[in-house]
C-alpha cells in the first residue's frame, strides 16, 4: 500500500458463500503488523444497513409500522411550526424527511440506553429544511433518530438490539459497537493526514445507529450473503426486499438510475448493484453486492485518502463484465444546464448553530461553468452567524443534477438540483449545510 492508505481489506462472494478474503498493507503506519481479513474497522456508513435491517426484523415482530410518524414511538418535536407528526419512519431511513442534517463525526458523548434520547432533548427542536418527501438528502439525523425509535420499543441500547437481531444471527461474529471490544482484538489505526485515529477516538449515542459499526470484511461478507440468499434465517424476503425497493430517487445520475432504498443505493448502471459506502474520519468502506449473480465486494481502508469505490468497481468489471462493456456515461454538456440557473433561498436550514443555513444563492450559467454566488445570510430573525460564507464558487458537475462547490467554512460539499413535481426547471437546490427553494 502507499503512504496515503497504509492498509486494507477485501472479501469477495460469489455464488453466496465467501470465496476470497484478504488484507494488504498495515494496520498502522511505521508499525509491522499487517492488515488480515479478520482485521477490525470503523465501517461509518454502512451501518446503516444494519439498522435499516433492525427495523425491518421489528417490523416483523409487529413492533415498528413503518408508515406511521415518529412521534408514535419517541415524543420528538421540531421547531415551531413544524409538526414532527408530519414525518414516517420510512421518510427517516429513506432520507427524505426533511431534516437538517447533523455533523457526527468527532462527537463525543455518553452510549447505552436512554442517551440517545437526552441528545436529541439536549440540542433542542429544529425546523425542517423541506418538507417530508420533497428531496432527496442523505441525513445522519433521520437514522439516528430511528435509533431512539429502536430503542423506545425494545427497552434495549440501540447496539444492544442491533446485536441480537441482526449481527449476531447473520453470523457477523466479531463486529461490533463498542471501541473497547475493538481496542482489545484485532483492529486498524485510521489515518487522517497525519493524524492516527484508534476506533476509541470519539463515540456517541447517537453516531452508533448511522455510523458506528466496527467489523471485519468477513462480517460484512457474512451481512452480504444474508441479504442476497433473501434474508436467510434473519430476515423475512419481505424485508429483503423492502431494503431493495427503488424508494427514492437520488437525482445524482442520468434518467434516474441510482434510487435509494432503506440503507442501500441502487444503481442500474452498466451492471445493476445494491451499494454503500462509508466514510469518517480515518477510515473508508465499500460494499457492492449484484442480486443477480449472487456476487459482493467488501473494500475497507484504513485511511481518509483514495476511494475502496474504485476498487469494488474495478472488481465488478474485472469479474462480472465482457471485456466490451463500456462505462456510462454520467456527464452532460453545460448548454443542458440552463434548468439550474436562478435563486435558491434556505430561510430555515441549520448546521453547527440554530439559525445558521445556506442563506441566499445565485446561480448562473457563464460560458460552459455553472456558478453559485452568495447573497448572505437569512434567518428568520435575520441574526445568524452563517456556517456557509463565500462569495462566489465553481459548480462542478460529478454526475448528471450533481455537482461539488467549495461552501466557504463548510468546506466542499455536493449539490444537488432537485427537480419540482412537473419536472421542469430545478426547484431545489441541495446540500447537507442547506436546502435552498427556487425562488
């Protein structure tokens, strides 16, 4: 491995059952040991299939409907006039609920049950960036708010439930949620920059139900071969297959070919996979899995740097693919982004402080580049110090309605234009710092 990811793992699955697994590089930098297939780390986001699968087994037990409102389970409320009522479990783990999104890495606070729920107390009510169904926005809130909700029905900590309904059952024998089990087995140092993150580095209630999974590629190979054998003995069809319904579009590729699903991207591109990834500090994960062939990869890095995307890709069109395929194409010409230009007002959104949101955006179309201008802030007290602060910046376009832009103390963020119902020019303009509305 390079300097820049000093260590990985991989596992493969074909034909359901494991058929390689392996590790490359150390599991710190300057040190000998090296990385080994049963080599622990922080998988970040692909937590959220493991409780995207809690919730489904409850659903079978009678314990969770997923189209009834949160506040059917947890008293959750938002900002008045916003009515929390107004938002579904399946809106939650959908991540079209509307709700601002929270930053949870590097938050540090007490786990086990009934933290979630003073979190949420403790940081007080929100309003809603839209409301429930009217984007698309990947959201750490909506998942950790359904770790209140698991934890309200079954009497347990979120990690305790997830435990005994899923990971112990699919056979995901050493992953865990607690970073002292980790420290005292055999597990990975992340990497960011020159920084060393141990898996204690931080931990919180609330980061657990969306991020807090600490496994091996072998366990998550173990999770693969459940879901694509229809759930096994852990899980229903039914929940299998609610976790693969195209329920939501992400607007991120051309002719809607990536949709979302409860913990998991679809993606119809040049081979149809059910996908995640993850992403925290130090460390980076990766699983595709293609139904049809009964095939998965699990990448994991120990590192901030490179994309295990690239490397499960590679093994898609390395394994699965005629030399002839081709790669889609993502990209459209700029005369096609005329439908973007405009101004988009976030009056409500929220960061880091409670009024804080994407204020005021200009966009327009100069030349062949897409340009996004900052008129201030707006809050609705107008007394908001802005997270977002820049003058004006580049829109890159990553794929179709998708593109990065440097958002002042935000840093790089991804936009998304987010169609309105007639499906005509943008009607939104989408961050996880802010939705702003066309105005």
């Amino acid at each position: 491995m390079t300097n820049d990811i000093p260590g990985a793992a991989i596992a493969i699955v074909e034909n359901g059952t494991l058929a390689l697994q392996a590790g490359v590089g150390v599991k710190e930098r300057g040190e000998p040991d090296t990385v080994q297939p049963s080599t622990l780390f922080r998988v970040a986001s692909l937590s959220k299939m493991v409780l995207a699968a809690t919730a489904l087994k409850l659903v079978e037990q009678g314990e969770l409907d997923m189209s009834q409102p949160v506040t059917q389970y947890v008293p959750y409320a938002l900002a008045p006039p916003f009515d929390a009522s107004t938002i579904s479990l399946h809106a939650l783990l959908t991540h079209t609920s509307g709700l601002p999104d929270t930053n949870l890495e590097q938050v540090s606070c007490p786990v086990g049950l009934g933290q979630s729920a003073a979190w949420f107390n403790s940081h007080g009510p929100v309003p809603l960036w839209t409301s429930p169904g009217s984007v698309w926005n990947y959201n750490n809130t909506g998942y950790s708010l359904m770790g209140w909700v698991i934890e309200s029905v079954t009497g347990e900590a979120y990690e305790d439930a997830a435990t005994n309904l899923i990971l112990g059952p699919a056979g995901m024998s050493t992953a865990t949620f607690d970073p002292a089990v980790a420290m005292a087995a055999d597990h990975a140092v992340g990497h960011e920059g020159s920084t060393f993150l141990e898996p204690n580095a931080y931990d919180c209630a609330v980061e657990r139900p969306p991020a807090g999974v600490i496994a091996s590629v072998a366990d998550y190979a173990k999770f693969a071969e459940m879901l694509m054998s229809s759930g096994d003995s852990v899980l229903l069809p039914s929940s299998v297959a609610a976790m693969e319904t195209q329920w939501a579009q992400t607007d991120n590729y051309p002719d809607n070919t990536e949709q979302y699903g409860y913990g998991l991207f679809l993606y119809e591109g040049n081979v149809y996979r059910v996908w995640h990834e993850g992403n925290i500090d130090g460390f980076q994960s990766s699983i595709y899995m293609v139904p049809a062939q009964n095939w998965a990869v699990v990448v994991f890095f120990n590192s901030s740097s490179g994309n295990p995307n690239v490397v499960s890709q590679f093994a898609v069109d390395t394994f699965l693919l005629p030399p002839s395929a081709k790669a889609p194409v993502v990209t459209t010409p700029p005369s096609s982004w005329t439908g973007y230009q405009g101004t988009y007002v976030d009056p409500y959104g929220i960061y880091q402080s409670p009024d804080a949101g994407l204020g005021t955006i200009n966009v327009s179309l100069q030349g062949s580049e897409l340009v996004a201008d900052w008129n201030g802030q707006t809050s609705p007290d107008g007394s908001a110090t802005p997270i977002v602060s820049f003058t004006s910046t580049q829109l890159t376009q990553v794929a179709s309605d998708r593109f990065k832009g440097i958002f002042g103390g935000a840093g790089t963020q991804d936009v998304t234009f987010f169609p309105g119902e007639d499906g005509g020019a943008a009607a939104w303009f989408v961050t996880r710092v802010g939705v702003g509305a066309r105005q």
